[in-house]
C-alpha cells in the first residue's frame, strides 16, 4: 500500500509560514484577484483563495467583472492594478469568456505581479532555472516531493499532460532538478509504454481514471494533479487511486493533494512579490 503525499497538512505549514512573514511587514501584501462571468468552478477556486489569503494575512482584492466584459475594459483593468502600490499580485481567473484573448490578457500582466507565473518572461526564466516566481502547481508539486525526500535527480519522471500551465513548467522543473524527462500528450501513441517507465508519475489531464494500475511501475511515486468529478458527482483525480495505491511507493490523493499546495503556493508567491517589487 502506497504512502500517502499529504498536501493537506503541508499546505497548512506553508500558510503558517507565509503568515509569520508576513507580519512582520510594514505593508500586507495585496493580491488581486479577477473573476469574469459567474462559472461555478471559477467562484469555487476565488472563494478558497480569500479564504487563504484571510489565513496568510494577505489582503484580498476582489474584482468580479460581467460575463458580457469587452477584452478592452479587462486589459484597462490590468494595467490599473499593474500600477497601484497595495497591489503585490494580480491573478486573472480562467477560464475567460468567449471573445477575449486570454493569451492577451496574461501577458499584459506585470511581470514580477504575475504569482501565477504565466507570463512569458517567468515561462522563459524557468528555462534557464533563474525564477522568482514558479507557476503555483509545479512549484506544489516539488515542496511536496521534497518533504517526503523525493529527489528526482537522476529519476525518469514522466509528465503526462503538456499545457502551459502545469504541464511544461512542470517538465522544466525537472530537468532543473536533474531528472530525465519524457512529456506525453494527446497526441502520444501508446501512453502505457511510457508511463510504465516512470520513477516519477505526474498526471495532468483532466481525465477520471486515465492512468490504471497495469500502466505504473512497481514503486513508481504517482502524482495526481488532476481535478474531476465521477459518474457519482465524486471529486476524483486522474489516477485509478483504489488500484494504483496497492503497487506505488508513494501516491497524493485527490482532494487533499496537490490542490491544497497549488493554493498554499499562491499565498507564498505574493508575500514574495512584494520584496521583488522593492
């Protein structure tokens, strides 16, 4: 029976931290979140980072725009809180509606306000292993490897998954950390015969059950980033959790993983912010 990869009770560690540093600043950090349109799983994911950001200490600045929202008046938005003081953060709540270019939107997003990380010039400086911010769920996902002594150097991690969000950065982290590094994606022929191969097993699909027992190695650390919900109405991951936490080593549950770090991670990247921004 696997171990379990505890987010839950590390992610409460990172917010007592965060909360101790942030007291003993002269300012609290402000982080700005905007939401567009009234999508549920969006309202879901604001709530729980006000509730963090309560926790932290950190002020929370909530900006819920109309679904009907012109990209103009969005970026005019941005660029407002690009430039005022008490904002350290700015987080634009995807996905966004149809007819603005969330792309757009993103990259006009301060560079060292970006605690997301999506920005290009963060992307790029991932690359070269030079960061200040990592986007919230690698950088989860490595505090979390490293509390359990989980070094991937010199491990075959595989990354199942490529977005610009989790996927890729995630690969590059990996490399960072010396590992060797397959990425497979939906245009990957014969997704078992790599995942089999895996010291190292993230999945970030969005798919209940796409990873089964027969395609994880004996042993294999299986990371679950994946966030569903089953035919029951269930959050669920995209691991087979029942079968595959007989055969791995270690393995995160869903909820209780990955999630609470990816939150606990935000709160981190803005109290950061505001000495980058000194």
């Amino acid at each position: 029976m696997a171990n379990i990869l505890d987010g839950k009770t590390l992610a409460k560690k990172i917010r007592i931290k965060v909360k101790s540093q942030v007291s003993k600043m002269s300012t609290p950090p402000g982080l700005a979140v905007v939401i567009v349109g009234d999508d549920p799983a969006s309202r879901f994911y604001v709530d729980n980072k006000k509730k963090d950001c309560k926790k932290c200490g950190i002020i929370s600045h909530e900006f819920a725009l109309p679904a009907d929202t012109s990209e103009g008046k969005l970026l005019a938005l941005v660029n407002e809180l690009n430039n005022r003081k008490d904002i350290h953060g700015i987080l634009v709540q995807t996905p966004l509606p149809v007819g603005i270019d969330t792309q757009k939107i993103i990259q006009t997003i301060s560079p060292h306000k970006d605690v997301d990380a999506f920005h290009m010039l963060n992307a790029g400086r991932i690359l070269y292993g030079e960061y200040g911010f990592l986007p919230c769920t690698p950088a989860g996902v490595i505090a979390l490897l490293d509390q359990y002594d989980i070094d991937p150097k010199g491990k075959h991690t595989v990354v199942v998954g490529a977005s610009n969000t989790v996927g890729k950065p995630m690969a590059m982290v990996f490399l960072n950390r010396h590992a060797t590094v397959t990425v497979c994606h939906i245009y990957t022929n014969d997704l078992a015969a790599f995942t089999r191969q895996a010291d190292i097993l993230v999945c970030a699909v969005g798919k209940v059950n796409l990873i089964t027992a027969d395609m994880v190695k004996p042993g294999a650390v299986v990371v679950d980033v994946g966030f569903n919900l089953n035919e029951e109405g269930k959050v669920c991951g995209d691991v087979d959790y029942d079968a595959v936490s007989q055969i791995a080593s270690y393995i995160t549950p869903v909820p209780g993983g990955v999630g609470p770090m990816t939150r606990a991670i935000l709160m981190q990247n803005t109290a950061k912010a505001v000495y980058m921004l000194k």
